[in-house]
C-alpha cells in the first residue's frame, strides 16, 4: 500500500482477535523497519519491553485503565526511551560503527561524534525527555505505519498509569516510559476521526493566526 | 513508492538546490497528509510556522548554527505545539466536530470529551511538553515520509539555539518551539546511516538487556 493510503486507513483499534497470535519474527521485523527512523544525532534511544504472556497482560490492565486490549491484542510494545543513549558511549560507538562502514570519513564521525556530545550535555533532565520523546515519536509513527502495511492493526496509548507501571516492570530510572502500542488483528473497526486542515494551523512567514 | 522502501530510502539532506521553490499549494498538501498522524486524544496540538523569505532565512541563520539548508532550502518549517491544544475549549470542540460527521455517538463523543480533559489537566507542565513533543514527533515522521514519497527531501534539525529562536519570532508562551524541518530538492545526497538492530533493543515480556 503507498503511504497516502496508508495514512488515511490507519485508524487507532481498541478491539481485536484474542485468537491471533504475533510471531517474534513478525514482530522482530516490523520493530527493525521502525528503527530506519531519524533520531537527533542519530542516537537511536528506542527500546522495547514485548508483552504478549497472560500473567503479565493481567497484571497490566489495572494499571491502563482496564482497557481490554491490553488482553487482546496480540502484543503490546512498551516504548522506553534509554537516557544513556544522549551519553558519550553511546553517541561515540554509533559514528564509529558509521565510519566502520563506510558511511562517511573520520573527519565526518570525530565531528559528528563531538557535535552530539556537547548538544546533550547542554540540555536540563526536562530538556533531555524533550528530545527522547521526540525522537520516540518519530520511532512510534513508524511502527505503526510499518505495521499497518503489514496487515496489523494498533492502538498508541498514553492512558495509564506512570508510577504503577514502573513498579510493576521494575524500570531502572535510565528508561523513560514513553507510550503503549498495541498490536494486532482488529476484531471491530475504530471509530473514524477527522483533522484539522493544515490551512487553519499554518503561518507564512509568521505565526499561526489563533482561531 | 511503497512505505518500505520510504523507510530504508530516506536520508537526511543536507545540501539542497538553492533555485528549487515549493508552491505553496503543494508544502499544504503536505503538511495535510502528515496531519493526518495520530495524537494523544486527538488533540492535534501541531503548528506551523513557514519560512521562505530570504530576510527572516538570513535572521535564523545563525540561530541555527549557521547551518546552509535554512538558506538553500525550498522551505523550513518550524514545528510548534500549541498547549491550548490540551485544553477544554479544543479538546470539546473536535469531539463536537466528530459527533457531528458521525464518527461516533453523542455518549462516545462525551466520554472522549470528559477522558481527554482529565487526563490532560492531571498532567504538570513538564509532563504535558513532553505529551506534545511525542504527539510532535509523530506529526513529523508523517510530514517527512510524505515529503520523501512526494519527491522531496528533507532533514529534522533539533540544533538551533531555542531562546534566540523564540525572541526572533516572538514565539507566545503557550507556543512549544518542537523542531526545524527544511524541506528541498537535494542538490547533494546525504550520508548513508546505519541503525542498532531491534533484536538488541528488545525485552521479551522483560527489560531489554543491557549492552
């Protein structure tokens, strides 16, 4: 499917095929074709926390409200963003690995390498979420379309709850929790939603006129 | 071309034809395509600001480290969120606007309403930036991918110095300045990038596991 069509279908589905399951394989390549999305500095501080075992979906669902796709999806992907990912060890091994493959001269990667380093570390905690959650969203829009394509169906969930979640999986404070996605075979139709016209948001060579 | 192929052939452009212009009609359709993207209870808090002059190019130079594309671009697009967005006002009015072209009930539309107004109003400041900068960020892997699909090429630019970019636009508070995105017609192709594969990101029903 192209992708004008792709971003007109793709509906957010709270209802799905408990019966469908989702190979590792399956899930494994949509994640990895998600991952060819930019991040700043190419930083790439997306991971993933799988969910698809019984007792782990029941221990879940209180904590987003009951909301029953958290049981009948067929997985539902954590999206964490890893603080350590803006820290140099991350940012020098990724140019290196770059360079390593051809990508661009030692000149590019010690320049590349230097301007990460120092763009990070002159961001505040809330600055640094900022940017994790930017570029987790650039990650997530391209999960969904990835999955889309695919045949599958999500949901992107910000509705639960953030404290309870992060006792229940135990997540270290380097992991942001970024979003919910469920994934699977849509039992019903979601509702459709419209737009607001660019027209009405944009400004040209100035700010947008408020409504 | 089909969404994968959109994935693996995008790459961040840095150089562009200086006498390439984009019709405005067509940056519209653009930015309606992406507009098209989910968001966190369909508030679509996504603004923008178009730049084209050369006057107001030639003030955000350095405010952008003197990077070239904000000159030889066709356009820049300066990505806001509005936080209104979030508010009672707009969040009522699009499940108004829903109701009415029948994408659900009037109870739907009423719990949608209720939902999202709570949900928004127990977050703090620093929890609603990061709610916009992830809804933002979805916006813009669409306006990217529809650009790239559309024969353009861009780059996602977080290196600018905020504090000079709100004074030289004059950016209101309850604007959040989100990202650059120059938009062209490369003039030069730009470097390959390579990215982690998933299967070293991933936890299965667990945290993924450390490097």
């Amino acid at each position: 499917m192209n992708l004008s069509e792709l971003l007109h279908k793709r509906r957010s589905t709270r209802h799905y095929d408990a019966n469908t399951a989702i190979e590792r394989d399956e899930l494994t390549r949509l994640l990895n074709a998600a991952c060819r999305a930019p991040s700043g500095n190419n930083a790439q501080p997306w991971r993933f926390l799988i969910i698809t075992e019984a007792p782990l979906r029941e221990k879940l669902l209180p904590v987003a409200y009951n909301q029953q796709q958290i049981l009948t999806a067929s997985a539902i992907v954590l999206l964490l963003a890893d603080r350590r990912a803006y820290q140099r060890d991350n940012l020098a091994r990724i140019h290196q690995e770059g360079f390593e493959n051809g990508c661009f001269s030692a000149e590019v990667r010690d320049f590349l390498t230097e301007a990460a380093v120092g763009f990070y570390a002159s961001l505040d905690n809330a600055e640094t979420d900022k940017a994790l959650m930017l570029d987790c969203g650039l990650w997530a829009m391209s999960f969904m379309l990835a999955a889309e394509d695919a045949g599958w169906n999500t949901v992107p969930m910000s509705g639960y709850q953030p404290a309870a979640l992060r006792e229940l999986l135990a997540l270290p404070p380097h992991y942001l929790d970024v979003m919910l996605i469920a994934i699977g075979k849509g039992s019903k139709e979601g509702h459709r939603s419209l737009r607001r016209p660019a027209e009405s948001l944009v400004g040209w060579n100035a700010l947008p006129t408020p409504d």
